[in-house]
C-alpha cells in the first residue's frame, strides 16, 4: 500500500570541518536536488546553533520502497559528507565560478547591450560556390 513516510537523519556537523549545511545543500541547492533525484525522497535541512543538523526525508511509496529510497538519500548524503579525492567540493567549487561568471555576462549584457557579445564564438563560414555544387543546394 502507498502512503506518505517520514525519516530524520542527524548529523553531528562538529565532527567536520567544513559547513556541512552548506555542502550538503550545494550551490543554488543544486546538491539537495541531486541528491532528491537520486533517492526519490524530499528533503529538508535543518541547522540548529548545537553540533546537530536535521536531514528530514519525506517520499511516498509503498514500505520496502520508501526503506530503499531512504537508504539511497542517506548513502547521498554520507558521499557528499566524506568527500572523497575533493570531488564533490571541487565540483560545487566550478559550478560556483560557472554561476559566477554567467551572472557577470548578464550584468555586462545588461549594462552595454547585447550586441558586444559574440556567444557562438565561432568564425563566419562563407558560402561559395564549391559548398552549394557539393550539397546540391542552389539558391534562386
């Protein structure tokens, strides 16, 4: 039978030495999302000013699959947490400067018209004669 299940995971965040709220939410939220997509479970965050953080877990779906998604959001979440070879840090470090930078280009965009940006970055390819023969396109 489906129905609505709650779990709660508590990390003692003082055992790291990194913000773990911020790493486990990511850049723009964009961990949590992962992590949602991954596991099929909602989650919620929650800090407190003690050494606990709250992971609330929400899903709806039948009891051995509910058990298997959470399970699935706390092996997540310990990924995130461990950080093995800097890969989840590295990579929440180059979405931030990709954000970044996007953010300057729109400011830019904003501030001096499109016009200045050339975003294909790529080089004009002329037509000519040898390109309309070889694809048997001919303009009239």
């Amino acid at each position: 039978m489906v129905s609505t299940s709650h779990f709660q995971v508590v990390i003692k965040k003082c055992k790291y030495r990194f913000n773990v709220f911020t790493r486990i939410i990511g850049p723009s939220g964009s961990t949590i999302q992962a992590i949602e997509r991954f596991s099929g479970c909602q989650l919620k965050v929650k800090s407190t000013e003690t050494c606990d953080l709250y992971v609330d877990m929400v899903t709806e779906a039948c009891e051995n699959v509910a058990k298997w998604r959470f399970e699935k959001a706390k092996e997540a979440i310990s990924y995130v947490l461990q950080n093995k070879n800097n890969e989840v840090s590295s990579n929440q470090r180059a979405e931030q400067m990709v954000r970044k930078r996007c953010r300057e280009i729109q400011r830019a965009k904003n501030a001096y018209g499109i016009g200045i940006f050339n975003f294909d970055d790529n080089a004009m390819i002329e037509e000519n004669e040898d390109f309309s023969n070889e694809t048997g396109h001919h303009d009239q």
